[in-house]
C-alpha cells in the first residue's frame, strides 16, 4: 500500500480525469474523482475503436509498478484504486482557501437508488412503465426511466432519469432489497404561467404540462401575464417574444424586476434566433423555437423543478492541495443552426458519434451497420467534415473530426469485407500527428476509402428514381447537394450520412470558471496552464487544467495534458506539505505490520458463498464440491454480500479465522476488489492469498468453484528482494521540454541531472521570438532559464553527452562525458550550475529513470533554389531575420510561402509524416509581415492547411487581411526560376484550372522537422525509434511519453514534431511519469511475476529478447539470467519461448495450469 501524501481533487472522471488521478495516487496522494454524470469514462466510455490500431487499449494506462494498488483490468468498467475515491452524479460548486489549502464544496443529488443495497438485478426496470431514449446509445434504442448507465460499468448501480419518471413508485416496490426511496411529489406546488397570442400554444402547453402533474395557468397578453404574476407566486414562465402590444422582451424585463428568481423561458417562431439569445440575456433561461418537441419541453420543467427542491440535492466538503479540472468537452447539436443537414428529421443521418454507437457490440444494433431508418445495410454512405467548426460563430477547427471520419470508414470498409462504399468530403484532411498521415495513406490505398475535396450544403430525401443501386425503391436514400471547388454541383445518393460534428466547450465550464477562479480562453474552453507561463503577476497557481477541457485534443494529447496538469498539482501539494484527510487515517482498514507468512504452509482453504435470494441454493451445490477438497477445512454461507450489510458480516464472520487461502463464490467479484484489503485486515492475511470465483445465476457454480480451488490451492507470494529505486532522475537535453521536465521532477521532491551537449540551455527556444498568439517566447526562456537556476536539487552540466549507460529502470548507472568545463565563472546564465563548475572528464551518474529531450531541428532541403539564391529562405531563417531586423517587410513587394516541402511524401529523400507546426509557422510569418506592410502580397501555396485547433483563427485572421491561399498538388507542383535578384513561381490555381506567374522578392519554404540524436541515446536505454526516427511510445494514445521499457521517457521533438506548448506540456507529462516510478520504491513485487529455474536453463537468450519490458539481463558475473521484480509484467513471453520450461511465471506454474483446466472441461 502506497504511503498517503497529501489530497487533490480531479474534476471530470472521462479519460483524462482518470490519467490525472491514476498519476496524482500512484505518486502517493488521496485522490477523490468526481463526474457529474452517472458513468465513468465520459466520451470514450462510448467508443471501442481508437486510430491507429482500431482497438481499444485503454488498460495500458494502469500502474506497471505496484500493480496490486490498482484492479488491473479493462478500464471501461471502471477504476479500481486504493488511493482514488470515485464520486459520480457529483459537482465541484465553491472553493476557498489558497494553494496548498483548498476546501472545496461538492454537490451531488439525494441518492434514489442506494449504492450500498443495489445489486442490478435489473427487476425494477421490467416493472418501470415509462420508455426513454437511451443516453448511452444517444437516443438510437430506448430504454427505461430507471436504467444502467453503462452496461458494462463494475458497480453498475441503477439511475434513476427524474425527468421522466412519473413517480409512479413501482420500482420502489418491486426491489427485493429496499434499495429505492423515490421523493415525495410536491409537483402541484410549482406553478407554471404559458404566455402567448396563439391559443393552440397556450393549450397544447398546459395539457402537456398538466399531465405531468404540474400546475398551469394561461396568459394572452403582455400586460395579462404582469397581473397574473402579481396576482399568484409563479416558479416559471414561458413566454412568447412576438406578441401584439407588449412584447415578450418587454415583459421579461418587468417581470424580472419584479420576481428576480423566476425562470424564464422564451418562445419564439418568427423572430431571428438572435432575438432570442438577447433575451436570454435579459434573464431568460432558455428558448424554445415552435413547434415544440413535447418531451423536450416537460423534460426542461422537470430539470427546472427538480433544481428547485434542495431537499433533492447534498453538500459536502473536502479539504485538498489542488484540484485538476478535466471536464473535457461537449459536441455541437447540428440542430442548433439552420441544420441543411436534415438531422433528427432524417433518420438515417447521423453524428460520428452516434455512428460509434451503430458499429459497437454493446450497441443498438449489436455491432452490425444498418441504418436506423429500416434496419438495412447500406450501400453507400458518406461523411461531412467540419459540421459546427470553422464557421462563423466558431472559427476553430475541432482537430480530431478528420481521423475520426478515416477511421470509421475504415472500420465500415473492414466489416463489409469492402462492399459498402464510403465517402469523405472534406476542405482540409488535417492528418497532422505523426503517424496520422500514414494511416490516411493506409485509408486510402488498402481499404479504398474514397476522399473528395468538397462543400456539401445539404441533405435532403433523394427522388425514388435516382436511388442507389441496389437500393429498394421503397427504402429512400438520401440526396447530398455538393459544390465542388470550381462551383459546379456535384450531387450524390448516400444510404447514410454521418455528420462530422465539432467540439464545444462543457456544459458546465462557465460554473466551474466561477468556482475556481480559472480564466476562459475567447472560445470559451478553460485556460490552459501554458499561458500562467508568460503571467508575472505574483498570482498562485492551485488549480489546474488538464485534457481537452482547455482546448480541442485528440486523445494522445489529452492523455499529454491531463499528466502535466497533475505534475503542477503534485508540485503545489509537495510545496505546500498539504495536511488534508489524505493525511490521516485511510478508509480501508490499515494492514497488519506482520503479516502472517503462509507461504510454507499446506493450504488451508476458507471458502465464502454468497447467497442470492433471487437466486438457488449456491451454498447447496458448492458443498460436494467442497467435501472432496482435502484442502479446504470450512465453507461459510454469507448472505447478499453484495450489499453493505452482507459485506459487513462477511469481515466480522472472518475476523480471527485462522484460513491460509480464501475463496469468495460470488456473482461479480469486481465489486469487491476494493474492499478486499478488509478481508485481509481481519484475517492478518496478504491479499494474494484471497481470491474470488465468478458464478452466474444462470449457470451450475460447479466449474468456477473447481477452477478457483485449483488456482488458489498453489498461490504463493514469490521472495523476491526489490532494492529501492535510485531518487533521481536524468533528463537529457537542455531545451524548454528538458527544463520544464527537470523542474517538474524537482517540484515532486526528487534531485535532477540535466545535460545538455551545447554551451548553454534554450535549445530551439533561443532563436524563437514569439509564438503565433504573440506570447514573448524570449521571456519565457529566460524565466524558464532563472527559475533552473533557484530550484533547489537540479544539476546541469553543460558541453556534456551520455558516453555509456548500465543497470535498469530504478537503478540505472550512466556515465556523461563533460568535454569542457561546465560554467566555470558562473558568467554563463544559459547553463547555471549551483554545484560550481564541473571538471572537463567522465562523470558517472545513479539515476532511477530518465527522460530523453534531445529535442529536433529543421530539416535540410535542396528544393526550390534553396542554397542557390539568397531569395529562397526557410522558416527557421525568417524567423531569425525578422527578430534581428535583417528582414525589412517595407522592402518586400510579394512574398510566397510554400508548405510541405519534401514532407508528406514517399519518396526516399522525403518524409512521409506532417511536422505539425510548419502551417502555423508560416501563418504566424504571413500576419506578421502583413500587419507590418499592408500592401505587401503573400501567397501561401500549401495542399492542406494544417491549422487545427484554435490556429484556424489566425487561419481566417490571414485571409481577411487579404494573403492569398493557395492549394497545390503533387502531380502539379510549383516551379521557383529566378530572374536577378527575384524569384518566378509558377503554380497551377485549381479553382481557375490555370498556371499563376508570381514575381516574388522572397520565397519561403517550410521544410518540416527531423529528429535530432534519438536513437542512440534510445538504444543504450533499451527504448527503441519509430520508422521516422523519432522516440517510440509504448503506446501513442494511452502511454504516449513512456517507453516500452520502464524507466524511460522522453518529451517534445523527440517525441516528433509539436509546437513550443505541446512540447512543455510533454514534458510535464514525462516528468510525472517519472515522478509515479520513482514514488513506488520500496514496494513490493507482484505476485505474478516471472522466474527461472536456473537449473533447467541454458542461458540461451531467448526469453531476453522475448521482453519486451526490459525485465531480465544476463549478470556477466554468473552468467544467470535476472529478473526485475519491479518492472517485470508476467505477460509470460519468456515462458512461451523457452524450448526447457526453465522460465515460468509465479502462480501460473504447469501443474496449476492443468489442474484448472481439468476442472474447467
């Protein structure tokens, strides 16, 4: 059990939620997660294919050190944590205090369904009378107003939906195990006013609202509506905008002046939307546009009324460090607009979302593609990018859309064995992360996915004539009305139509801003910590953002910023010494000091059955299978120990038993494997000693129960001895990912090396100016060089490289070669050093982890005349020339920008990947010497413009200020010829279909970004490069700064190409992932781990080039083969290659093995 060091809050349990909380606990903290919703997973709880490996492996982000803290298994079920505490159907709504020492008030709704009784037998949804649209399958199935929220969530307690519920109370009193209380009806006491001119309105709103049981009474009038209100206590209002006399703006505005606390909500059919917003800003909740959706509305008065009944809600309150918000985003409702697309009113068009639902096994369909419409299989189905992005009310680009829609085809591609076409219309394929563009390649050319370059306008019902063929005449198909570039139309029949739709900020991130005092960016997102960077304003940082919450992500990017976010927060909790709940007493009962040693002894087995009263006897039929067990001297029969009673029993009844081995018979063990440390508590028992048998009503307990015996018969707790790891960490290369690494890991309390091979720190970041936001990247360098200078435990040595390397993760040995002396006078400021300068030699350094930051550099080019003429120039060198003054802007007559130069291409002297940053880079130039010369023409000849995010904005900015774009392809490239001192570009203008000559005084090549030094360094770490020869993450999603190897890390260009952000925020991401390694020394090993037996080996090698963990090596002094308990992961690759069975993996030896299969079959 990990020592507990100080309490943090995480706000949003989605993906990111989970990885801050997963880092913060396996770094010792208390950790309580919240979600306002009633699941775990937020968006990716719905999703089963992530690119590039169209699986799902979400479980890679568990512990791989001290795994017995953490339930390790599939993460979509939940997350099981002795130092995470889950909270859902819970909001964070007030902090006080300051860094360090926050008390944070939490929300959360009167528990209906009790979490301590319900067991999901499922019988109160059979008697719930009234049908919803299933959340969980956005509205694509139906399910019960009582409901599972996740069908695969471990506990899956039932929720109840109070907005549809009629209280009917059948649910209440239909549950054997009195787990429901329902709420009083005070519905009768909240009065309704309907105001509006028509009287259908008036009518069908009160027999709609009436039916539900509330009180209504009618206004036709303005001045009607102000005297009802001064006549009868209303609690809320719907009122009509456009009404003879006195409008409905009018009214609200008297009304509220009156009745301050009265809700509003506007009706509007004939005034713009607008108008209405207006309102809404005058104090109206909401506007609804007629005609009504009747359970949209009643939906909206039930969330009013229940809102208003604080008998309904909690408060509680905690005291924390530092809280991570990691709410992550919502999605744009194609409703919202003037929804051309047809969606809700034609069935078969559908949001990516909802097709991720379509293509999932726990799906409305079970996993098979058919269309919602009339359960057929289409033929043809199309996607529409950029659906709620970069338009006018929201110019950003949503960043993931274009890889989502790839992947989808693909995954429609591979389940119709290639019959169902698929289609993409798109203005920019943005495949710009490292390995995206190879995956579009992939699309494109083995799975034949189909890309046009396009503007769909609209989809409406195709003619029954032009149905695709195959198609019934009978079955309808759907007309895509595109333009293409040069303006003509291009329309198509789709099957299905799948809407692209972009991300928007939460739901509730306005009301977190106000609770925590974090700035919002102008789009709305939560700010990012990056920008506290450039803040000199005395200000404490306690609250973090990680995730997508502060901006548009993919999920390796997400998973990136949710780690750096907890790295801040780990720092602040350390600085602070935080003396919150987390350090006093634990929850669960504490272990003995002294467990009892077992491992010698002949199994005595206890055997627990839990007893179901929904269920047979189990006890009945486990006990002939437990007489015949020598092993097993008691079964104790234990009722519902699913519940919180029976769980009670169940420690008391166990309390002083004298078992060696436990066996639980139960119907669902993950409910227990928190608590299992209780058991263990009360029979002074290790944990790996106690197991549990799944059984299932439906099914004979005998073959569980035989297996479990079988298994737990030969468990043992392997003696290994685990030396504790080295508290330092090695972080090579001094640029701002290595700084902002050795800062973070010094934040967390432990010393740093940092080398650096050139005189002095910066790296890419000292010839940088400004980032296209305009953030001083110089004073960022130097703050960041200062602030190196004044942490206590970090040590940099400068002009020094890794010579050689030995040891592993937690106890490495590296020698560094100083080939001068490291700031002699201490004149240098690039390179402080507190220990005083380092003589020129070897210098070997213990380290328990290391964090490669070699950074990148521009690659070379021979293209367009570059190096032949001083007009052709690279970013890199515009950018220096311009921060010096050599580039004069009011000397330039045209400028012309060519992108993807020698990138995104297969041949050999060209890369094949997006370097990211190159569009933003020249955008960043073009507004510059635009805003400096207003008459100076720019010309940015690009093939797609790779300005995710929010980029896209400036990617607007620059073409309202008139540079003109300019897209390209590879069969028509431009042509540089140069003319005296300037150059001629030639390049073919796709919407004209004509050559352009530009006279340009300068040309701008964007050459993209290569890897600088990783891979040896990579190769004496035992990590590896991927094909670009970039640093190979373990995993792109889920472990993205982690190598396969423990121990290794690495963060910004060495990862591949990302911008000065995404680089720190690698870094701080790396650095936690160090700081987690570190923080579990002295633990012990898991009791599945490998082992050799040294007299059946051969010393072969083939179980060391098996691991792919590092784990084993061969000790030169005894030429045996070694295991490292601590990395180690028992996957058992060394046992499946070993031609002897001298390795084997502890607790799955052969005759254990065999003997469960013997009781399985």
């Amino acid at each position: 059990m990990i020592k507990k060091q100080g309490q943090a809050l995480v706000v949003g349990a989605g993906i990111s939620g989970i990885r801050s909380a997963l880092d913060l606990a396996e770094a010792g903290c208390r950790v309580t997660l919240i979600d306002a919703a009633p699941h775990m997973g937020g968006v990716l709880s719905k999703l089963e294919h992530q690119f590039p490996t169209d699986g799902c492996g979400m479980c890679r982000m568990l512990p791989n050190t001290d795994r017995e803290s953490c339930f390790q298994g599939c993460l979509r079920k939940g997350l099981i944590h002795e130092n995470i505490e889950v909270k859902l159907l819970t909001r964070l709504v007030k902090v006080e205090g300051e860094p360090g020492n926050y008390h944070a008030t939490l929300e959360s709704p009167v528990p209906i369904v009790d979490p301590n009784r319900c067991t999901g037998c499922n019988l109160c949804a059979q008697v719930c009378p009234v049908s919803i649209d299933d959340p969980f399958n956005h509205g694509l199935s139906r399910t019960k107003a009582i409901y599972l929220p996740v069908p695969h969530a471990v506990p899956n307690i039932y929720t109840i939906d109070m907005n549809h519920c009629t209280l009917c109370g059948e649910c209440e009193q239909t549950c054997p195990f009195d787990a429901i209380t329902l709420p009083a009806d005070h519905r009768k006491n909240f009065k309704i006013l309907v105001v509006d001119d028509e009287q259908i309105v008036r009518e069908s709103l009160k027999d709609w609202l009436e039916f539900e049981g509330f009180v209504v009474e009618t206004a036709t009038s303005g001045q009607g509506a102000l005297e009802r209100l001064e006549a009868t206590p209303f609690a809320m209002m719907f009122l009509d905008i456009k009404m003879p006399g006195m409008d409905g703006t009018e009214v609200l505005s008297r009304a509220k002046e009156q009745f301050p606390d009265l809700v509003a909500v506007m009706m509007t059919a004939y005034a713009t939307v607008e108008t209405a917003v207006s309102t809404m800003r005058s104090g109206a909740l909401e506007y609804v546009i007629k005609p009504f959706d009747p359970e949209k509305v009643v939906s909206l008065v039930k969330k009013v009324f229940l809102e208003q009944r604080p008998d309904l809600r909690e408060s509680a309150g905690i005291d924390v460090g530092a809280i991570v918000l990691a709410t992550g985003v919502d999605y744009y409702d194609p409703m919202a607009g003037t929804n051309t697309f047809g969606y809700k009113a034609l069935a078969d068009v559908v949001t990516n979302s909802e097709l991720e639902r379509i293509l999932s096994q726990t799906g409305p369909f079970n996993g098979e593609l058919k269309r919602p419409s009339d359960g057929r299989v289409p033929q043809r189905m199309a996607w529409i990018q950029c659906v709620g992005s970069r338009q006018k009310d929201f110019p950003i680009c949503s960043s993931i859309c274009c890889m989502i829609a790839l992947k989808e085809a693909v995954l429609v591609r591979q389940r119709s064995c290639g019959t169902i076409e698929t289609v993409i219309y798109f203005m920019d394929m943005r495949c710009s992360g490292k390995d995206f563009e190879a995956y579009r390649k992939r699309a494109e050319n083995e799975y034949g996915v189909i890309l046009k370059r396009a503007r769909p306008h609209s989809v409406c019902p195709a003619p029954v004539a032009a149905a695709s063929p195959g198609t019934p005449p009978e079955s309808g198909g759907l007309l895509v009305v595109i333009s293409e570039d040069s303006g003509k139309r291009a329309d198509e029949i789709f099957d299905m139509v799948v809407l692209s739709v972009g991300q928007r900020p939460g739901k509730d991130t306005n009301d977190l801003a106000a609770a925590t005092g974090v700035d919002l960016n102008p789009f709305g997102f939560l700010s990012s910590p990056y920008q506290d960077l450039f803040l000199d304003n005395g200000k404490k940082a306690g609250v973090f953002v990680g995730g997508s919450a502060s901006g548009l992500k993919e999920i390796g990017e997400s998973v990136i910023y949710a780690s750096w976010a907890s790295s801040l927060a780990l720092k602040t909790i350390r600085a602070a010494k935080a003396a919150g709940p987390g350090d006093g007493p634990d929850k669960e009962p504490a272990l003995p000091n002294v467990l009892r040693d077992v491992s010698s002894e002949i199994s005595d087995i206890g055997v627990v059955v839990c007893q179901c009263p929904l269920g047979p006897d189990i006890a009945q039929q486990v006990a002939p299978i437990v007489e015949q067990d020598i092993h097993v001297s008691k079964m104790i029969k234990i009722d519902r120990i699913c519940t919180q009673a029976g769980w009670d029993d169940l420690v008391h009844t166990l309390g002083g038993t004298r078992f060696n081995r436990l066996l639980v018979v139960a119907c669902d063990p993950l409910l227990f494997i928190k608590k299992k440390g209780e058991i263990a508590a009360a029979m002074g028992l290790d944990p790996a000693y106690i197991e549990f048998a799944e059984i299932h009503r439906d099914q004979p307990p005998g073959p569980s129960v035989r297996m479990g015996l079988a298994r737990i018969r030969h468990l043992a707790r392997p003696k290994t001895h685990t030396p504790a790891m080295v508290p330092r960490v090695l972080v090579v290369g001094g640029g701002i990912g290595g700084m902002t690494a050795a800062l973070g890991v010094a934040g967390a309390g432990f010393e740093v090396v940092l080398v650096e091979r050139s005189s002095e720190l910066g790296g890419n970041l000292a010839w940088l100016d400004k980032n296209i936001s305009g953030n001083d990247l110089q004073a960022l360098l130097k703050t960041t060089r200062e602030r190196i200078g004044k942490t206590p435990g970090i040590t940099v040595y400068t002009h020094a490289t890794v010579d050689n390397t030995r040891g592993g993760p937690g106890r490495y040995s590296t020698v560094i070669n100083i080939n001068t002396e490291s700031n002699p006078d201490g004149s240098n400021p690039g390179s402080p050093n507190p220990h005083g300068p380092s003589p020129k030699g070897l210098r070997e350094i213990f380290h328990g982890a290391v964090i490669l930051a070699t950074g990148g550099q521009a690659a070379e080019t021979k293209a367009y005349g570059y190096g032949t003429s001083p007009v052709v120039m690279t970013n890199q060198e515009v950018e220096i020339a311009l921060r010096s003054g050599k580039l004069d802007p009011e000397t330039l007559n045209a400028v012309v920008m060519i992108q993807c130069v020698d990138s995104r291409e297969l041949r050999m002297d060209a890369r094949p990947y997006c370097s990211r940053i190159c569009c933003t880079s020249s955008l960043k130039h073009a507004l510059e010497l635009k805003r400096a010369n207003p008459e100076l023409d720019i010309y940015v000849l690009y093939r797609e413009m790779m300005t995710q995010g929010v980029t896209e904005a400036y990617y607007k900015e620059a073409r309202d200020l008139g540079v003109i774009f300019i897209r390209y392809t590879l069969d028509k490239k431009p042509e540089v010829a140069f003319e005296s001192d300037q150059a001629m570009v030639r390049v073919n203008e796709p919407i004209l279909d004509r050559i352009l000559e530009i006279q340009a005084d300068l040309v701008v090549l964007a050459t993209g970004i290569v890897a600088k030094g990783v891979e040896p360094l990579a190769g004496f770490f035992k990590a590896g490069v991927d094909s670009y020869n970039f640093f190979k993450e373990a995993d792109p999603k889920w472990r993205p700064v982690d190598a396969v190897t423990g121990g290794v890390f690495a963060c910004g260009l060495a990862l591949g190409p990302r911008d000065v952000e995404e680089s720190i925020a690698s870094a701080g991401a790396a650095a936690m992932g160090a700081v987690r390694l570190l923080s579990s020394s002295g633990i012990a090993s898991s009791p599945v781990t490998a082992a050799v037996k040294q007299s059946l080996c051969s010393v072969c090698g083939r179980c060391i080039d098996a691991c792919a963990f590092g784990a084993r090596t061969l000790d030169p002094d005894t030429n045996r083969i070694k295991i490292d308990p601590i990395i180690c992961q028992g996957c058992g690759a060394c046992a499946s290659v070993c031609t002897n069975s001298a390795a084997y993996v502890n607790n799955f030896l052969d005759q254990q093995m065999f003997e469960i299969i013997d009781a399985a079959v």
